[in-house]
C-alpha cells in the first residue's frame, strides 16, 4: 500500500516537472518571438500607413482639383518679349495658395477617418521566412496613426519638342505620420506629388547654344536651312 503510494506520488511529481518545463519552454519561445514579431511588425506597420496615407491623398486630391476646375491660366502668367519668346513665367500666389489650402484640407479631411490601420504578418516572417507557402498562419495587428499634412507648390520644366517646354505646376504633399506600435511609437514620412495644372509654351528662350567654328559651305547650308546664324 505504501509502495503503491510513492508510485502515485511519483507519478504526479514527473507529470508536474513535465508541465513546469513545457510552461518553461513555451514561456521562452513566446518571449522570443515577441521580441522577434516586434521588428518585423514595425516594418509591415510602415509600408500598411503608407499605402493607407497614399490612398488617401490621391484620392483627396483628385476630389478636390475636380471642385476646384484650375486651369493653367488662372494661376501661371507667361510674360514674353516683342519676338514672342517667353521671359518668364509668374505664379500667382493667390490663387496657388487657395489651391493649396483647399487641398490639404481635403486630404486632412480624409485622413481624419483612418486613424486606426489595420494590417497582419505571417509568423513565420518573425523568422525571416517570407515563402509564399509559408504565409499561414497571420497574426492581425492594429495601429493608431496622427497624420500632419505639409504641402508645396513645384515648377517641372522638359523639353517637349523643337522650341517647346513642357511647363508643370506640382503640388508636392509630405505626409508625417506618428504610429504607435509594438514597443514605442515611429514615425514614417511619405511623399507624393500632383499634378496642378500644365501647359506647352511654344517658343520658350532656350537654355544653350551652339558655336560652329571652321564650317564648310555644306555646313553652313545646313545651317541656314535650319535659321541658324554663325556668331560674328
């Protein structure tokens, strides 16, 4: 009876030691892959606020260019000299401020409805596998973002053909996001640009020349036929 007794006891005793070291076992591996998912999830948070803050701002500006209907005359003034070659080009501050304004406010506006993203990471991805087999399971994840909203205006000038410009008004949008996530918050930046307005100006100065030295007859003719002119 005594014997049967230590036996039950020992028994017992090996079954608790068994579940104290798988308890051990899993309560390092849960450490360790929180301390893996930790990075990894603050890479995949980054890139689901950016296409989230992208999205939004595409989607704003287009909304608001379409209330706004600028044309390119109404905020750019081509000023040219008697021969009608442009001078200069002049942005009217007025009207490109409202523009600005008008634009930013509809992207905060619309920002304003995404301050939770919600975004998931395969497991095994804590350990560097990214296999497209091995992308089950996912873990969901949710992160709070704060979205600043900073705007400028930019000028893009190419050549569009013999003496033409291709002249683009850009409204150039940083969006500063702050995300809180695993382990502290971080901050991610994203840029984007838009297109404003554009136009081609036709017999714009051009921006260098060239000096024939030595030339043949042929080469003059050339030349000529192109209403060119040696300099003197």
């Amino acid at each position: 009876m005594i014997q049967k007794r230590r036996n039950i006891r020992l028994r017992i005793s090996r079954i608790l030691i068994f579940i104290l070291t798988i308890s051990l076992i899993l309560s390092a591996f849960t450490v360790y892959l929180d301390f893996r998912l930790r990075a990894v999830v603050k890479v995949f948070a980054k890139s689901a606020v950016k296409t989230v803050v992208t999205n939004c701002a595409n989607k704003a500006s287009l909304k608001a260019l379409g209330e706004l209907g600028i044309d390119y005359s109404e905020i750019a003034k081509i000023s040219r000299n008697e021969a009608g070659l442009a001078t200069s080009v002049e942005i009217d501050s007025a009207t490109a401020n409202m523009v600005k304004s008008h634009i930013t406010n509809e992207i905060a506006k619309q920002l304003e409805s995404h301050e939770k993203v919600n975004f998931s990471v395969p497991l095994f991805a804590a350990f560097g596998i990214y296999y497209t087999a091995l992308k089950w399971p996912r873990l969901n994840y949710t992160v709070h973002i704060t979205t600043t909203v900073v705007s400028d205006f930019k000028s893009s000038f190419q050549g569009a053909g013999i003496n033409q410009v291709l002249h683009q008004i850009m409204l150039t949008v940083g969006l500063e996001s702050d995300v809180a996530v695993l382990g502290g918050n971080t901050e991610q930046l994203t840029t984007t640009s838009f297109i404003i307005a554009e136009t081609v100006i036709v017999g714009a100065v051009p921006e260098a020349f060239t000096s024939v030295g030595h030339a043949t007859d042929e080469v003059m003719e050339d030349i000529f036929d192109f209403g060119a002119s040696l300099p003197q």
